[in-house]
C-alpha cells in the first residue's frame, strides 16, 4: 500500500493499524484512464477493490447494472468464489483512482479484527440484497424504463450519449420499433431530446419516474 491516507474507509474503521499495515500490504493502486475496462468476465483480480477517486460502470451483458463511486467496493462476487469467471463488466466513466486489496490481506482482516469482519458481512448482504431488488426490477421494467435507466447511468457529465439505434437496441434488449416508441415517449414527457444519433437528458427527474412507473409495450 501507497499511503495510510487510503485505509480511510468506514470498512477498516478501529482496526489496530498494525494489523491494517500488514493486510494491505500487498495492496495495488491502480489509475485507469476514462473508458478502461478495468474487469471483464474473464480478466480479473480476486481482490476487494476499492474505488478512492472517479466513477466505474458496472454491467452485465447488455445490462447497466450500477454505477460506482468514489467509497464504494468491488470484487466481492469473486474474491472467495472458486469461478473462473467475474460476473459483470467495470468500465471507467472518468479518470479513477482504486485500490485493490489482495485476498489474503481480506482473510487476514476478517481472522484478526471481529469489527472488520461483521462490517464486511453487512457490506455482502446489503450487495445480495441490491443486486436481487436490481434483477427484479429489470426483469419487471417496461421498455421506456429499460431506456431510462440505462440513460440514467450511462450519460457524460453534460448530460449526453451518443449512439446508434442498433447499438441501443443491443444493450438494452428490446427492438428498433419499440426503442423509437420509447424516444418517443420520453421526449414527450420533456425527460429527452434527441438530435441524430445525440440523445440528451434535459429532466433526470422525470427519466427516474419513467424508469419506475410504465408498463411494458412489448
């Protein structure tokens, strides 16, 4: 580890920092430019990442399935798993800075501080418990909320993503017709405008409200 200015995280709140000193000391810190894929399913690290600077979209397939940011965690899934895959995508949206704690610096902080190991233990049931209201509701959501919400996590700072139909139609799993009808339908309710392949978000609120409250057209 680079700097004890990193080990500032609620998760290693109290721990003796003789013992945080040892576990962390194989920690990486990593710098992955804006648009880096920083893992995919098959190229990872079983570590707990740590994201101290930026934003990183995580997906899974065609699916935005969160956005981090700086304080949030990663690599959870994967660190004791026996799997040879990773199961989403994280792509930097901005210059980021993270810090990747190995395995055995995870299992040392769990044997050694009782603290460190009940906090991670709420940490994986708050994931299991996001990650299963997040499958329910994509699975439940209609086609201008499948826009929505990928619209949502997937524009620049300035609001802006540009696009083509087909490449929109692929990651959000729904046809051209029904994509047009859902351009249609949010630009209606002043959440959108478009202009050739550029779609901006001039509501985020009214685009969150589209996100949870249309039935399904398909």
């Amino acid at each position: 580890m680079k700097s004890a200015r990193n080990a500032d995280h609620p998760l290693f709140a109290g721990v003796d920092p003789k013992l945080l000193a040892e576990a962390l000391a194989g920690a990486e810190e990593l710098s992955p430019r804006k648009g880096e894929t920083i893992y995919t399913q098959g190229r990872f690290r079983r570590c707990l990442g740590v994201l101290l600077e930026g934003r990183v979209k995580v997906e899974k397939g065609a699916l935005t399935m969160s956005t981090l940011r700086a304080g949030d965690l990663f690599g959870a899934a994967a660190l004791f798993s026996g799997g040879a895959d990773y199961p989403t995508t994280l792509t930097a949206q901005t210059e980021c800075r993270i810090l990747l704690i190995p395995q055995e610096g995870v299992r040392r902080l769990i044997r050694g501080d009782g603290g460190f190991a009940e906090r991670y233990v709420t940490y994986l049931s708050g994931r299991i418990q996001f990650l299963t209201g997040r499958l329910g509701a994509l699975s439940a959501v209609s086609s201008e909320g499948k826009l929505a919400q990928y619209l949502l996590t997937s524009c620049g700072e300035d609001g802006a993503l540009t696009l083509s139909a087909a490449q929109l139609c692929r990651r959000i799993g729904v046809g051209r017709a029904t994509l047009y009808r859902s351009f249609e339908e949010l630009e209606r309710a002043g959440a959108i405008s478009r202009e050739g392949k550029t779609i901006r978000v001039t509501d985020r609120e009214k685009l969150r409200t589209a996100f949870g409250g249309h039935t399904s057209h398909h």
